[in-house]
C-alpha cells in the first residue's frame, strides 16, 4: 500500500471503480493531489455486461487509456438484435463525435487499469480501505472527511472536497441523508461467463454485440416467453459474457428470480454457442442499476456524487460506464477550477457548475428514458415494437441512435436532430 502524501490532500474520492478512477486520473493530470481510497483489492469481480459502447471509447480516448487487441480488448462493429422472430445487425452509427466501434474486455481488467492509470497520473491509491462514514466540521456543517477501516486500523481522512464514487449503495451519500429517489427507473441484471469449447475467430460471432429483447427458454414459440431481456457479449479468448435484466420505472423491487432466467435461457442458447454447463467459468452474479440521477443533489457541501453513486445509469440500455467516466471527468474539472478559490463562496459556485453541467448534457436524455421505460414496461407494447419495428432498418437505426446515446448533438442527419430536440425539449432530470 502507497505511503499517505504529506499533510491532507485537498481531494479524497472514495471508491476506484470507473467513476472514482477516472475523477481521480484528471485531477493528478490537473496537479491536483488526489486520494483514491477502494474497499477490496485489485483485481476484484464485478457483476457487468463488461460491454462498452463508442460513447464509452469515446472517455477512454478521453482519458488516454490504450486499448490495444494484444491486451485483451476486443472490438466490434454494433449490435445484432432479436426480437418479434426477426434478426437484424445494425453497425454503431458513423458520426463526428464518437468512434464507429465497441469494446469488450472483462470488468475485473477494466477497473484494475483504470485504477493503475489513475496512480500512474500521480493519485495516491489505498486498497483494502472501507470507508465507513463522513467526518463534518461542526462549525458549517460540511463534509470534512471520512473515516475508514484500513489494515493498520480504523483512521480519519481530511479534505475540502470528498467524491463519493462507491457505486449502487451510495453508502457515504446515504450517511449525509441523500438517499436514492424511489420514483426514479432502476433496473437489475444477472450475468455469467461462459469458455467456448471450440473458439470461434474474428468471424461473424465475435463482431457483434447481441442483443435479444425477447426471452424464450427454448426454441422460440415453442418454448414459454420470459420477462425482460437478454445478452451476449463476445469477449477475447473464446468467452462471452451472458446476462438478463430488466428495467422498471420505479425502485419496486421485481417478482422475477433473475438467475433463474438466467440459467433457463442459457440452456436455449447452448445449442447455438456450442457451450455446456460445464464450460461456465464465473457463476452467475446480479447487481442492481440505479438510473437517471436518482441521488440528488449532485453536489452539496463538499460531497460530490459521481457515477453509480448518483444514478447515472441509462433507463435506455442499461449502460453505465460511459457515463461513470464521463461525470468523472465533469467532475475533476470543476473540483479543479474551484480549488484554484479560497475557501468560501467563490469556490462553492465554481463546484456548483458540476451539477448544473452533467444535467444540462444528459438531463433531458434521461428524462426521455423515464418516459420510455413507462412504455416498454407494458407486455403488449414491447411486443408490437419488436414485431412490427425491427423489418424496418431505417427506423431501426434511429432507434439505435437513441437508445445508445449516439447522434451528433448539434447537426448531423434528421435522426440527429429528432433526438437532439427531443432531449433539448425534455425537462432536465
């Protein structure tokens, strides 16, 4: 474990998953000294699709993190979507803003070179150290630091600005009474890894991302029709990472034991990927997906929520690391600007443009999402869309545009603009 650097650094960010790690890289790349603290070890598991869309290639070109094929990232050209007995592929969209690839790389990799990317750009990293609650300065009332569990014993952290980045449970921003909005959409997902016995090559199999909207657990028609819906993500090395979920718009927890479905569905996918039981390397594991910011505020008296941590998973698709990295970046900005301030409200307002800047980019995205979810949440809907929907490429493609977050914010095609609009028309989340 890296020694403490000399006296209390002016940023603490609890957490080194995608959100806190990339906060943690721009401010050391900013001169700004940074302690990341992690609770576990790297590397650790965690339950994740482990795909990434351009919008995520997108942060970590951003970034500055290499994702060369010899390293075990693989790409793809887009989706291939199931549904209503049609299949189609649809290719990531070619536009200004954002690359025409995907990644896939296994999350216990990700979140290990994120962190070690962090710590080469200068942020003092301490695994192994749980952080168990804020520390407040009685005379404002603000968060002042927090206290930890570390291997030497429980110690007291001190900094200006604390950034909560530990993910769905959100523990340090409940302990300061932000607790999660139960009207906003949540969703849950259960995934596993399989080792293809024969492993297919760079072919027809590995460029695409799959994505099935409808669920059977046998062949279809056939077989009965599950809630929610499903994927498989070829990975490097002959694996693939194969999930369910489902989206809903409230936090009401769902009736559907997920691993179940799990395991049901990949018994009808076995036939197809050529894999058995027995070739299932990661057992099933399940997270919850917290979705359009719901743990507010943003920012508030020197607590900053990032990621996960604030709810910033997409009601749309269920991603979650393009955003991660993306508000980490918002973030180190704005915490860097505003330490250039005294103490006092200068620097207040400069750490205020956080909150007002992530919801005037993705606001009224999010607030599409929620009207979404309401609609897919009924039977009859999702199976007129993906029946009558899916034949039309065209319409496919806008779609595709939408529910990926991918179109030119300002110009671009028609497709563009509609969602653009649209988001600019929606209120902010």
């Amino acid at each position: 474990m890296p020694n403490r650097p000399g006296g209390d650094p002016p940023v603490i960010v609890v957490g080194a998953g995608p959100a806190g790690s990339a906060t943690a890289a721009y401010l050391a790349r900013a001169g700004v000294s940074t302690l990341l603290l992690e609770k576990s070890s790297f590397p650790r598991v965690k339950a994740c699709g482990d795909g990434l869309t351009p919008r995520a290639v997108r942060e970590l070109i951003h970034l500055g993190v290499p994702f060369n094929e010899e390293d075990g990232w693989l790409r793809n050209r887009g989706l291939r979507v199931f549904g209503g007995g049609h299949e189609l592929e649809l290719p990531w969209p070619k536009l200004a803003s954002f690359p025409d690839f995907g990644l896939t790389l296994p999350r216990e990799e990700f979140d290990h070179r994120l962190a070690s990317h962090a710590q080469a750009a200068g942020a003092i990293l301490m695994e192994n150290t749980a952080v168990v609650g804020p520390v407040f300065d009685e005379r404002t009332g603000r968060i002042a630091g927090v206290r930890a569990k570390t291997p030497g014993g429980e110690e007291v952290f001190r900094a200006p600005v604390i950034v909560s980045a530990d993910g769905v449970s959100g523990r340090l921003a409940g302990a300061v009474g932000r607790w999660t909005n139960q009207k906003r959409p949540h969703g849950v997902a259960v995934r596993a890894r399989v080792r293809l016995p024969k492993p297919p090559a760079h072919s027809h199999h590995t460029e695409w991302m799959e994505s099935h909207l409808e669920l059977w657990d046998g062949p279809r028609e056939a077989g009965k029709l599950m809630p929610g819906y499903g994927w498989v993500f070829p990975e490097a090395h002959g694996i693939v990472n194969i999930g369910v979920g489902s989206v809903a718009s409230t936090a009401k927890a769902p009736g559907t034991n997920y691993r179940q479905l799990l395991t049901k569905w990949m018994d009808s996918l076995a036939p197809r990927w050529g894999f058995t039981a027995e070739d299932i390397i990661d057992a099933p594991r399940s997270a919850a997906l917290p979705m359009c910011f719901s743990r507010q505020p943003l920012y508030a008296r020197g607590l900053m929520l990032v990621g996960d941590a604030a709810g910033m998973v997409s009601p749309f698709d269920g991603e979650g690391i393009a955003y991660a990295l993306q508000s980490g970046r918002y973030a180190a900005s704005a915490i860097a600007a505003a330490l250039a301030w005294p103490a006092g409200p200068g620097r207040e307002a400069a750490l205020r443009v956080y909150p007002d800047r992530v919801k005037r980019v993705l606001g009224g995205y999010f607030s599409l999402g929620r009207v979404f979810v309401k609609l897919i949440e009924h039977p009859a809907v999702m199976r007129v869309c993906t029946r009558y929907g899916l034949p039309r490429p065209q319409l496919m493609r806008l779609v595709m545009k939408l529910l990926s977050d991918l179109y030119e914010p300002r110009g671009g095609d028609w497709m563009d603009r509609t969602i653009a609009t649209l988001a600019r028309l929606a209120p902010a989340a």
